[in-house]
C-alpha cells in the first residue's frame, strides 16, 4: 500500500512539472495493479480520474503547451523553421491557436526533418501508408516503446480489459507494427496470454475463436478480442452465417479501435459472441494522447495528456464551444519523444461535447464522426461518415459492416449500397432513410458484389477479397496474403 502510494506520487509529480515519469515507477505500478486484481479482482469500468478543476486544466495546459513547443523548436528540425526558434516566449492558448496546423502530408513529406535531434534512443518500426503499398518509417524513441505498453497493462487491469489468465486474440494488421508490438507486449505485462493473428481471413479468425487452447491457468479457449471495428463486424456477420452464436465462444471482452463504433455494430457484435465491447480513439502520430470511449458512445481523454482543438474543415480556424469539425492534436512533452507533433490535424471529424456521463467535467469528451475524407457536402449541408452508417446500418437488408459510396450526379446524390438481396421495396426503405437523413434528390443503387467502389474498410486492403467470399469448411486452411487489393484511399485513423 505504501510502496502504491509513493509510486503514485513519484508519477503525479513528474507529469505535473513536465518530467518523463521512470520506467522503474511505471513497472512498479503494473506489478501492484497486477497484485490487486490476483487477489481482490479488478475496478472495472472507466478509470479516467482528475483532481484539477476546469480552471486549474487550462493553466496546466499553457504551461504544458509552453514546455511542449519549447521542446519541439529547440529539438525538431521542422517546427525550428516553421514555428521559429522562439515560438514558446509568451504563448498563450490564443496565439497558440494562431500557428499553423501539420498536416499528414507534410508529416509524411518531411518525416526526416520531424525527429526529435534531443533524442538518444530510437527504436524503428515501419508503418505502411496505405495508399501505395510502400511502408512508412515511423521512428519511436525507446523510451515509448517501453512505457507505452506499461500504461496498456495498466489500464487494462484497471478497466478489467486485460487481465492475468486471459487469452487475447489479437485480429490487428501486424503491418501497423507499433498497433502490433504495444498490444501484445501491454497483453504479456498484464499476465495474459497474447495470440497474436493478424488480419487474416474472417474464417480462420473464427475458428481461431473456438480452438481448444493447451494453456496453463484453467482457461480453455480466446476470451478477448483485440481488433478494428469493421473486421469485428465481419467476424459477426460470418459467424452468424456459419450458424454459429454465442453458445459456440467463450469471448467475454472485445476491444475495438481505429474505426467509428456505432450502436448497431455494438449490439451485432455483443449478441453475436455474447461479449461485452469496448472502444477507444488513437492515432499512431499521436499516441499517448487516447479517448476512451463511455457507455453513452463519447469518447473521452485526460486533457493532461494533450492539448484538442476543432477546426473548420474548409479554412483550418478554430472552432470555439461545442462544435464540429476536424480533430486537432498536440500530445505534451514529454509523452511524445521521438517525433513530436504540434497541432497536428488528425483527418477526424468529432464534435467536442460535454457528455455528461458522469465523468468529471474536466476530463473532455468528443464524439467520433468519422473520417474527414468521407464527408459528403449537398449545398449548404455536411453529411459524415457517421451519418450514413448510422442510417444506413438501420435498414433491415443492408450487409453489415456497411458499405456505400455517395456521390453527386447533376443536382442529384447516388448513394450506392451494399445489400444482401436487392429489391424494389429495400430501394424505397433505402431512399426514405437517405431522405430522413436529410439528403435531397437521392437515387439508390443496391449492390450486391462483394467490391463495389465503396469507402473502404480499414481492415480491406490487407486482406485479398477472394478470400472474404472463401466457402465454409475452409477455415483452417490457407493463410492471406500478405497484402491485398488496394481498397482506394487511407480510411486509417491510425494510418
Ligand atoms: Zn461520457
């Protein structure tokens, strides 16, 4: 109890003056929380907890954000010429606002000129681009490569995610390797067991699912799930096709990322495997600044972790209030080390929110629209990603997870769909949906192959479509590809 107490103290005091907390202190923490549920069982639910008023927050944040951009001029070769040497003197959260965003192009563009030059350590991993195949080198310092699976495991004994004797079946693209190498190393300092899969064709994850596991500890087969939303969503919809359901698992927790989750893929997925399914928002070039999702579907960070900004998708302003718009990220020295960012624009459209849920109020909370690519603009009007699938994923009919392509045709909207069966009534249940939804002049096109021109899926370009359409009684055979067809543009939140 002491011992927890002091480390806590040790860890508080370096976030609260701006010091990289020890890796001793944080293996300390996972060891006690670790401890603490052996013996008494886990917290559970949300851990999100501030000791700061709203107040409080914003004078933390200045300084954070002074010490933040003090780093990245002084060390990193881009912000040095493009904010300038001196772009710390005197900041305030307005002047802050003034500077100017980085964009995923520019970072991509630039990415020699990102590195932290203060910055002993570094750890490689290539990341892939998504658009033309070619990875992308995304330098870690070593560092966070060993203190970001520690907050992992921390957090999953805490929320009761990921805990001792657990076998978690890991259904992430073992092509985005920092995603790969955090989740398995948070599962093994937690005491799970990780089995690490991959994007692999939905059959064989199933049957992943159901295998007969040899592991000591009492648990016979995968009890959690680590996996992108919509891949989780196809799992369900084979599973039920194979006339499988609850009563053939033993999955209990699945945790999702990477992709909005909507309410009809929680409840498809939660009655299909019996599990209950958490959620959380993170992007490679921002991590260790995270939202958490809560049970009213808001996604909610610790504002000591980061500084959030909305802006106007068209002129890049900032958005005061509850608005939406374009997610702007600065993760505070020192969570970022090897290649910090300032304001770096995510391509996410949220609205910021007060959720009230119940969490302190000076814990903010976002809701996640989606990707900024996959607005659809009629006149004056902004549809997102979310707009659709919410509807869309509504009508009876329509394959899940969803797929659709909306375009403009003259002064018309085509909304292409993907269905099981097409018919003339599902047309008009479609149309009237679009209609409720707000849209004008809408046409359907009901799709019935599997690969139309449709917003992709995170999950799709690694997986070749031959193998989504593989016949039952197939599933222990035959691996995927090691990349599949290009699916068209980078729908990743982490890409
Ligand atoms: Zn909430």
């Amino acid at each position: 109890m002491i011992e927890a107490l002091a480390v806590q103290m040790r860890i508080a005091w370096a976030r609260a003056v701006g010091r990289r907390p020890r890796l001793a202190d944080l293996e300390a923490t996972v060891r006690l929380a670790r401890a603490d549920c052996e013996r008494f069982g886990t917290p559970g639910g949300l851990q999100l907890v501030s000791v700061f008023t709203p107040a409080e927050v914003r004078v933390l944040q200045r300084r954070a954000l002074v010490r933040t951009v003090r780093n990245a001029v002084t060390h990193v070769p881009y912000y040095r010429e493009v904010w300038g040497p001196e772009a710390h003197r005197g900041l305030t959260l307005e002047r802050f606002a003034e500077f100017p965003l980085t964009t995923k192009q520019e970072f991509r563009a630039n990415l020699g000129r990102f590195f932290n030059h203060n910055c002993r350590r570094f750890a490689l991993y290539q990341h892939t681009s998504g658009t033309t195949g070619a990875p992308l080198g995304l330098y870690i310092s070593y560092n966070e490569l060993e203190s970001w699976p520690l907050t992992i495991a921390v957090n999953g004994l805490l929320t009761g995610e990921i805990l001792p004797g657990d076998i978690q079946q890991v259904n992430l693209s073992s092509l985005a390797q920092p995603d790969w190498y955090v989740t398995e190393r948070g599962a093994v300092l937690a005491g799970a067991v990780a089995v690490m899969q991959g994007t692999v064709p939905p059959q064989e994850a199933i049957a992943s699912l159901m295998e007969e596991r040899c592991v000591p500890g009492g648990r016979r087969r995968v009890n959690a799930v680590v996996a992108e939303v919509t891949y989780m969503v196809e799992l369900a919809r084979v599973a039920r096709a194979m006339g499988l359901g609850r009563s053939d698992f033993e999955v209990e927790k699945v945790r999702l990322g990477g992709e909005p989750l909507i309410p009809r893929y929680q409840s498809f997925i939660e009655e299909t495997f019996g599990a209950r399914v958490a959620a959380s928002w993170g992007a490679s070039e921002t991590i260790p600044t995270m939202g958490l999702r809560c049970a009213r579907g808001n996604y909610h960070f610790d504002e000591m972790s980061g500084y959030l900004e909305v802006v106007h998708p068209d002129t890049g302003k900032p958005l005061e209030g509850d608005a939406t718009g374009v997610l702007v990220l600065t993760p505070f020295y020192p969570g970022r080390e090897g290649m910090p960012v300032l304001r770096y624009r995510t391509g996410d459209m949220v609205t910021r929110l007060r959720c009230g849920c119940g969490l302190p109020e000076n814990i903010g909370a976002f809701r996640f629209l989606g990707r900024e690519a996959f607005n659809y603009r009629q006149g004056a009007s902004c549809f997102t990603q979310v707009d659709f699938l919410e509807a869309l994923s509504q009508v009876e009919g329509v394959r899940l997870p969803v797929r659709y392509w909306a375009q403009a045709e003259g002064d018309a909207t085509v909304v292409d769909v993907q269905v099981d069966e097409a018919s003339a009534e599902l047309e008009r249940r479609l149309v009237q949906t679009l209609q409720g939804m707000g849209l004008d002049r809408v046409k359907v096109r009901q799709q019935t192959t599997p690969h139309f021109r449709h917003v992709p899926l995170r999950w799709e370009k690694r997986v070749p479509p031959e193998a989504l359409e593989q016949p039952k009684g197939n599933a222990r055979r035959g691996r995927a590809a090691p990349v599949g067809r290009e699916a068209g543009a980078d729908a990743g939140a982490h890409g």
